[in-house]
C-alpha cells in the first residue's frame, strides 16, 4: 500500500493541535480580561443625562447632604431619587434662566417627573438592599466612588458578583465607623485589619455569602 500520508503529516497536525490549544487559551484569556475591563462593566464611564446635573458642584462644592435628594438611602432598599421641587427649593431663584435647567422647570410646570437614566443597575434576579449596608459601616465611596469628585455621574465599580462576594467574605476590609460612611475621601487607615475587626463586632456583621442573601 502506498503511503497516504507523508511523514510531515504527522508534525504537520501536531503542530495544529497545538495552535489550536493555544488559540483557545488566548480567546478564554481575552473574554477573562474583557469581562473585567470597563468596556463590560461600564466603570467610569457616564451616560448622557436628561440635564448636566453635577454632583461635584452640589454634593462637592455646594456640599449638600446625600439625604437632602437621596432621601431614604439609610431607611430602604432604594435610595431615592430627587423629585423635581427638590431642585426647585433653589433653582426658582438661583439660575432661574439657565437655558440648562429648562427641563427642570418644564418638569415643575407640567408634573411630569425628570427621566433620568440609570447608572447603576443590577438585574433583576438580585437583591439589594442600600439601608443594611449604610447603617452597619459600608460607606456610599466603597460602591459608588468619589462621586463629590464627578462633574458627571459615573459607575464607581463593576457590581458584578465577585465585587459583592468579595466584601461579604471580608467585610472588616472595608468596614469603616457609622460617621465616616459619608464622607467620599475616606481611605482605610494603616491599622485597618485591627479596627476593622473590631467594628465587624460592634456592628454585629456577619458575614453573608449563602446564595439566598442576593438571590431570592
Ligand atoms: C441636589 C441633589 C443631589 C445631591 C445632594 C446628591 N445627589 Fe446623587 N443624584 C442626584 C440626581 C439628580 C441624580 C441623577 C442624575 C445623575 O445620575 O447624575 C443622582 C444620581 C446619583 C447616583 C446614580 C444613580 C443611578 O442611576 O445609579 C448615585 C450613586 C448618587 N447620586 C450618589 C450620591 C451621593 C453619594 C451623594 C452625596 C455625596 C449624592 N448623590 C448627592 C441628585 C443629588
Ligand atoms: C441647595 C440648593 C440647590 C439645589 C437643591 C439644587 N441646586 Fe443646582 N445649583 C445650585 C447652585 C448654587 C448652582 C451654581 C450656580 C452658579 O454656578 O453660580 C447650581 C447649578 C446647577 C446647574 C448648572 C446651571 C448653569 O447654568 O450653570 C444645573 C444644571 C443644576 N444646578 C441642576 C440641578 C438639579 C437638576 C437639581 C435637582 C436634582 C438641583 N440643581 C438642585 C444650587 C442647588
Ligand atoms: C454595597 C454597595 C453600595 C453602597 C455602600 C451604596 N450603594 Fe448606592 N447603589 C448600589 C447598587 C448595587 C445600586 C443599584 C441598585 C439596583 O440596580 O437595584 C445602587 C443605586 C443607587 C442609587 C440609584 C437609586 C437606587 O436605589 O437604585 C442611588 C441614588 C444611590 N445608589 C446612592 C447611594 C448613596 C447616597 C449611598 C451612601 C449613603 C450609597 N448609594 C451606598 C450599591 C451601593
Ligand atoms: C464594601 C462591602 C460590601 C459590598 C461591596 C457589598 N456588601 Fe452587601 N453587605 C455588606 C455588609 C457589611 C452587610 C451586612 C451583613 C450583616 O447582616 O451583618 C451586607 C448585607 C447585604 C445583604 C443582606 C440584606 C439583608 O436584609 O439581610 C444583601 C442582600 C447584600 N448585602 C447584597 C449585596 C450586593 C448585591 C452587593 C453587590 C452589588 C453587595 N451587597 C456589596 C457589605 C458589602
Ligand atoms: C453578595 C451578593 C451575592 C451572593 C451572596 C451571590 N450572588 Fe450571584 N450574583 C450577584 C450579582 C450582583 C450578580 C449579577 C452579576 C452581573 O450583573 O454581571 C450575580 C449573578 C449570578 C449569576 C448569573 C451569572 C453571572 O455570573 O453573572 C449566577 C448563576 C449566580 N449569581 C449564582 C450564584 C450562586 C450559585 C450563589 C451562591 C453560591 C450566588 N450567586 C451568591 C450577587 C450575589
């Protein structure tokens, strides 16, 4: 019988198996990398709003309270959004022709609520719950960044599962004391393991990873 094959045949699909695997390896490290990157996850990157609201101006500079708009982020689930008259307690005397507030004032006149577009926004098979994490020590900057600082509101971290998980593992991380959860500069301190642990005590954290806590 004459030979079907060469003997480079042999070399030739070993050498394609072996691209093969290696074009496997790189695509699964590619989609690893890309499912973190801020392409996927759309960290740091604001969405067009419906007017240039800036919480560096207003939260920095102006520095009005969260609660003075987010006014049930230490009582529910939800932290609430700002009705339009809470912009008018101000805006009907300070740039009240501000061609930028226009849709404000409309909304005040007509009654119909600002549509603002969401930045942060988790699916709908998770649970969250705003109220339990700001009274036992986890402050608005461990989520949401150093929003004082943003001209536009941007997502402050992925909020995929492993960001979540992470924290429930090892809250005395980040666990800071009940007055520090509003301030956006704060940065744990050298002997954060020590005080950490301590809080964690104080505030009867328990650390809660079961599939239920998030998915009910
Ligand atoms: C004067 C009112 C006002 C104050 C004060 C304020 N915010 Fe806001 N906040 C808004 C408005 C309006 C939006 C929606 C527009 C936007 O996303 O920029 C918003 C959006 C947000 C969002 C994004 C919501 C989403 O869609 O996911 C976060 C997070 C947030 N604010 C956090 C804070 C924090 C933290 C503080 C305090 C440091 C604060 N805000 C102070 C009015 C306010
Ligand atoms: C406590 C008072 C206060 C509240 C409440 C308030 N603002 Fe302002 N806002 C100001 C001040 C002060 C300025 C800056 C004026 C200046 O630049 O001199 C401003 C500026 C602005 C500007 C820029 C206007 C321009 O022409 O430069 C926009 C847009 C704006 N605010 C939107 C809002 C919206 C939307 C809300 C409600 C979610 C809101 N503000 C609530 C006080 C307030
Ligand atoms: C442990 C993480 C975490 C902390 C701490 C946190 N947030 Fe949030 N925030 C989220 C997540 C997640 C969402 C999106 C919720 C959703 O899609 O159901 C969100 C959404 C919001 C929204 C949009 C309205 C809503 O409730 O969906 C506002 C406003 C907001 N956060 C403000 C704040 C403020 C102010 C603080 C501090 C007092 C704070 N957040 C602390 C994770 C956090
Ligand atoms: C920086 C730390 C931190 C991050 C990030 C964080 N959590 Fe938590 N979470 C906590 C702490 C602390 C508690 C309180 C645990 C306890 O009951 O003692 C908690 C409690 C909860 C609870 C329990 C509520 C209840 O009623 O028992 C839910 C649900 C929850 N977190 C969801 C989430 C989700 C979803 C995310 C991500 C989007 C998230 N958390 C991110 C620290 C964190
Ligand atoms: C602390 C909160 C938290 C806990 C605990 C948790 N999850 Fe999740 N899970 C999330 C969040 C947030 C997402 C959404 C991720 C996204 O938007 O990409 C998610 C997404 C998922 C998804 C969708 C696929 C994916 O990865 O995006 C599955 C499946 C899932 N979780 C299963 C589980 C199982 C099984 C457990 C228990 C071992 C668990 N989760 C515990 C927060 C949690």
């Amino acid at each position: 019988m004459s030979q079907v094959f060469s003997r480079r045949a042999n070399a030739i699909a070993r050498g394609s198996l072996i691209g093969f695997i290696l074009f496997i390896v790189v695509l699964g490290t590619a989609y690893w990398v890309y499912i973190r990157s801020p392409l996927f996850t759309g960290v740091g990157s604001a969405p067009p709003q419906p007017v240039p609201f800036s919480h560096q101006l207003h939260a920095g500079d102006l520095g009005i309270d969260c609660r003075y708009c987010h006014t049930t982020v230490q009582t529910s689930a939800f932290a609430g959004m700002p009705d339009t008259k809470t912009c008018m307690n101000c805006h009907t005397i300070v740039k009240n022709t501000s061609p930028l507030l226009a849709p404000v004032r409309e909304s005040f006149q007509t009654g119909k609520a600002i549509q603002w577009t969401r930045v942060n926004n988790l699916p709908d098979y998770v649970y969250f719950d705003h109220s339990i994490h700001v009274n036992k020590g986890i402050g608005c900057s461990s989520c949401h960044g150093q929003v004082d600082k943003e001209p536009f509101m941007a997502k402050g971290a992925s909020l995929q599962m492993g960001f979540c998980v992470n924290c429930h593992m090892h809250p005395e991380t980040q666990v800071r004391p009940l007055d520090q959860v509003f301030n956006m500069s704060w940065q744990p301190p050298a002997n954060q393991a020590q005080v950490g642990a301590q809080l964690v005590q104080q505030y009867h954290i328990q650390s809660k990873i079961s599939c239920s806590v998030c998915h009910r």
